[in-house]
C-alpha cells in the first residue's frame, strides 16, 4: 500500500474520532427525543420540530434534537413493542397505539384520556381523489361499486390507512342502506372493483398517481391534498363523500421508556404544544384539520363540510372493528374469499 | 466435490497442515452459524410449536395462503428455469467472446445483488405497466404483464439471473476449448459436443446456480410487491401474507407460514443438491 492511502487512512480514522468526540460533548448539553409516527406525517413534523426546538430553547435554554422514524403505522407500532427507543408515537389509528400497552405495557390504559380530543390534535377524514375533470363522474360513495369504476386502496390486512377505508365505506352504507348485511355487500362491491391491492398507503398513492391505475383512489384527506398540490397539480380532484369516518390519529408519550431516560418534561410539553395556535396552523397547513375550532375555522376554505361519524359510535372502538372485521375469519376474510369466488 | 468434504476433513483435523488453525476456525465458523442462523431458525421452530397443531394446520392450509404457495413456488420454479437457460447463454458469452465493454456487462450482472430491491420494483411495474415502455406494446395485444402472475415471475427472473450466471461462469473459464476441438476431430457433431462434452461438464455448477436463484426467489419480499397487484388468491405471495399476519399481531400465524416456507424449501434444495451430485458421479470419469 502506498505511504498517500495509508496517510489518508489515518487522517480519515482521525476524523472519524474527532466527529465522535464532537458528537458526544454535543450530547452534553442536549436532550435527545424520537418521535415514532406513520408515512403521512413526515413533512409536518418536519416543520414542528423546529418550532418545537426553538421554543424549547427559548423556554429552558436548552437545545432539543428530535429524530423523527416513519413507516406503516402497524409496523412502527411493533418496532417500539420490540424495543424501539420512542419517546412519543404520533400513528394513525388508536389500535396500533393501544397494542403498546396491551402487549408490552408501555403505557397505562388511560392513554388516551390525557390530552384532549381523544388525544388526537389534529384530525383527518377519508375523501376520493379522482381523475382532473372528474370523467367517470364520481360523486359519492354509491358511485365506487359501479362496473365501470376501478378503485384503488391499500389492503386493510397491513395498512392502518385502508382500515379506515374500508370502515368509511361500511359505514356509509350501513347508515344508507340500514343493515350490517347490505354494508357487508356493498364493501365486497367495492373491493371487486379493486385491481391492485398494495401493502402500504404511499404506494397505493403511487399506483394510482404514477401508473395511472383506477378511476378513484380512496385517501387520507391529507395525502389527496398532497397528491393534488405536489404530485400532479391539475391531474385530480378531491371529491369530498356526503358521509365519511373522523379519523383521529392519536399521540401519546411512551411512560416506559420517557422514565428510564428521564426524558418525560421534555417529551410532554412536545405533545402538549401540538395543541397551541402555532402548531395548529401548522397541522392546517399540512393538510390536517385543526382540533382547535377557532384555528379550524381559519382553514374552513380548505376543509369542506362533512358528515363525520366516529368508529366508537358505528364499530364499538377499534378492538372490536379490529376483531370484527380485519382479523382472520372476520368480515374482510369472507368479503375476499367471495371475491375470488365469483372472479 | 461433495465426497470429498467428510475425508478432507479427517485428515485435517489429524494431521498437520500447512496453515494451521483448525480449532480456532472451526470454532469460529460453529459460531459465527449459530449466530446468525441456527438460533433465528431455531427460534422460528421453537415459537411455532408453541400453538396446537389445530391452530398451525388452520394457518398453513387456509385457501389464501394455499393459492400464495401456488404462486410462490411456481414462479420461483419458472424464473429459476429461465434463468438456467439465459444465464447459460450469457455466461458463454462472457466466457468465450470477446466484444467492445465486455467488462461494463460483466459487472452490469452483478446489479440485481445490490440495488435495492424497491428499485428494482418500481423500475420494473415503470417498464411493464400497460402504460410503460414495454408494457404498453403488450397492451395492444390485450396481455398484461404489471399486475398478473406474469408480473411475478418477471421480477423473480431478474433477481436469480446472476446466481446463475456467476456460479457458471468460472467453470466454464476452467472448460478447456482443446476439449470441443478434439470431440469436433474425433466427429463429433456440434450438438453431440454440447450434449456430451459441455453440459456435463457445466451441470454441477448449472444446479447449483438454479438452486440458489430458486431460494433467493422463494424469500423474495421487496420488489414483487410493487409489480404484483397483491391480489388475494390470484397475485398474492407468500411472504407478503406472511407480512400481513405480523401486522395483526398473529406472530403465531406467520411463524407457522414460515416454517411451511422453510421446510418446503429445504426439501427442494435437499432434491436440488440430491441431483447435483448424481450428475457429479455420473458425468465424471
């Protein structure tokens, strides 16, 4: 080896352990949280998360460093069961928050009662993003189990997205239609319609925006803003259903882990400032709707009127949903195996 | 090659060698395995018995998950075939031609082992969707690649292609050309050359490659799930079920489909590897 590569592989050794040194007299001073949250989140926390350091700073005079994870909510949820470090989690749907405690025990059983609005700061809906112009003229929920419509979700199966779909469809035919028989007929219709069934929301986003597949996509109401802002402005339209679920996505501080690392303040006063005007512009900004009436009305333009019926009042909560309808053997199992029947 | 394993290995242990270390590497290597295979499979099984065998024989033989093996084990079987075949003729081509960026191919081989599957993926449903380069001249036709079993069978084609390839590749280096030379002198025709001069000579190594693309497409996650559809019953692999198991929180369920996956494959390598090495005795004088 000649003597420059062996200089350099000492200058690079050098650096490396000076970066680390740095690294670690940074850490002094500085308080480390990990927000675990779902695929949707990411460019809103992003814009939080300065806020939040800023007034952290401003406040206590100390710098806060907040590393932010995303994937499927499902999926983050069994990250922090096996052992993932959160400080808080941020997911999509209370079930996956729940299995935090019920099969680790991370949290107490009133997690959910400590913030307000369910703990949910922000809220969203499931709209139906569809193609610019509208041309299979979609209008509502009735309109997705036409022979002519193709339509595009995730699968309920592994997407903590496509379980409020599904639950959207459901209950908008069980309150039209009146029987749990007639919902259950017409969520098969609507999943007959279905030509590709993608694991996770962003890439059923991608096969309905990038491949051009499927006349209507059902969404979060935030990624059919994105996909109408960022992804293909002037391609599609959001088409906003007469009937549709308030999905309340939860946060929470995970208490094990918060204690062992002393933590607690720090990741506390994080969740509580999801709640102040700031934040709750910025959640509007990002497509979400404000908890805060006063904030949410500021956004009344972006966000039409809707509807709104909630899972604990139609599915008995989401243990029950859960079991009822995406377990093995439940409602969603027979909905596919009829479907294969009859393909 | 295989039945010289067990004397190999007695008279290293009794005699001296050349470079010695035969402990400290054996028991390395004991270790090293046990770390990064015998106990995550171990645990796999053991966790798997832990349900009823009710329970396991519910999970493994649901009608979804046994069209998933269909589809699984088939276009595993068929991408591995068309593999055997095309990475022969590249192989050879690398092998005894020569031609201008004969290098940059050769290395172009190497891809699918370290682009991210993901890619692979997307870059595959890009070309084949019925609006993509390829897929649309398809389309006209009214045949549909992204999104069927064809679909599937194309992205485990594309990840087994350099086993096969690079597992022939310097056995056919090693293939003096002396050898076809004298078969053509002693009359031999040219397929008579190729059906008893070079496959036999390649079969070994052909095996082993089509066994190892044959594996590799069987556990294969990242990329079919972009390219196909995920169609309960129709397009749905069995890792992916395996996936959606664990995201309801049925550890038990997917370990069982785990195991089904784990056994099933052993077995068919154990065939895989029973061939190769009657073609070995068979073929070598």
């Amino acid at each position: 080896m000649s003597t420059l590569t062996t200089r350099f592989k000492h200058l690079t050794a050098l650096g490396l352990v000076a970066l680390s040194l740095g690294a670690f007299s940074a850490q002094a001073q500085t308080v480390n949280l990990l927000n675990v949250s779902y695929d949707p989140t990411r460019e809103l926390y992003r814009e939080y998360n300065e806020w939040f350091a800023q007034q952290w700073r401003d406040e206590h005079g100390q710098s806060v460093n907040i590393r932010q994870s995303h994937g499927g909510s499902g999926s983050q949820a069994r990250s922090v069961i096996d052992g993932l470090d959160a400080d808080v989690v941020t997911l999509a749907l209370a079930y996956d928050v729940d299995a935090l405690r019920q099969r680790a025990d991370l949290i107490p059983a009133d997690w959910q009662e400590r913030l307000p609005g369910n703990s949910s700061p922000y809220t969203s809906t499931i709209v139906l993003l569809v193609r610019a112009g509208n041309p299979k003229n979609i209008q509502d929920w009735d309109d997705l189990v036409r022979d002519d419509v193709q339509v595009i979700t995730p699968n309920p199966k592994t997407s903590g997205g496509a379980r409020w779909n599904y639950l959207a469809a459901w209950g908008y035919a069980l309150e039209e239609y009146g029987s749990e028989e007639a919902a259950f007929e017409f969520v098969e219709k609507v999943f007959a319609n279905v030509p590709v069934l993608d694991p996770a929301a962003r890439g059923a986003t991608n096969t309905f925006v990038q491949r051009g597949i499927g006349d209507v996509f059902i969404s979060w109401e935030n990624e059919a803003f994105l996909a109408v802002e960022q992804l293909g402005r002037g391609q599609f339209e959001i088409v906003v259903p007469s009937v549709s679920i308030l999905a309340e996505p939860p946060v929470t501080v995970v208490d094990a882990n918060v204690d062992r690392k002393g933590t607690r303040a720090v990741a506390e006063a994080y969740l509580e400032g999801l709640y102040t005007d700031d934040a709750q512009r910025l959640a509007g900004k990002h497509f979400y709707r404000p908890s805060n009436p006063d904030i949410a009305a500021e956004f009344s333009d972006q966000f039409p009127d809707v509807n709104f019926f909630g899972i604990d009042d139609v599915f008995g909560g989401w243990d029950k949903a859960q079991n009822d309808h995406f377990n093995d053997g439940g409602h969603f199992d027979t909905i596919l195996e009829n479907i294969a029947r009859n393909r | 090659m295989t039945t010289l394993a067990p004397s190999s290995f007695l008279r290293s242990s009794r005699s001296r060698n050349v470079i010695p270390g035969f402990g400290i590497t054996m028991g390395f290597s004991l270790l090293y395995i046990t770390f990064l295979f015998l106990i995550p499979v171990g645990g796999l099984l053991l966790f798997t018995m832990t349900q009823s065998w009710d329970q396991f024989w519910r999970a493994i033989s649901h009608p979804q998950v046994v069209a998933s093996y269909r589809l699984s084990f088939g276009a595993s079987l068929i991408g591995a075939t068309i593999n055997l075949v095309f990475g022969l003729l590249v192989s050879w081509v690398l092998v005894r031609y020569q031609f201008p960026f004969k290098r940059l191919v050769d290395a172009l081989i190497d891809l699918p082992f370290a682009l991210p599957t993901a890619v692979a993926g997307i870059a595959l449903v890009t070309l084949y969707a019925s609006t993509g380069w390829v897929g649309q001249y398809f389309h006209v036709y009214g045949i549909r690649i992204a999104y069927t079993q064809i679909g599937v069978v194309i992205a485990l084609t594309y990840i087994g292609l350099p086993f096969v390839v690079r597992t022939v590749q310097p056995v056919l280096e090693d293939l003096e050309s002396e050898l076809e030379e004298a078969s053509a002198a002693l009359g031999a025709s040219r397929l008579t050359t190729i059906r008893r001069v070079i496959l036999p000579a390649l079969m070994p190594a052909l095996l082993t490659g089509y066994a190892l693309a044959f594996a590799r497409a069987l556990g294969e996650y990242g990329s079919v799930v972009f390219i196909s559809g995920n169609l309960p019953y129709l397009t749905e692999i069995t890792p992916l079920l395996i996936v959606a198991k664990a995201e309801q929180y049925d550890y038990q369920g997917a370990a069982a489909i785990g195991t089904v996956m784990l056994l099933a494959a052993f077995v068919m390598l154990l065939v895989i590897n029973g061939l190769q090495w009657w073609s070995t005795r068979r073929f070598s004088h």
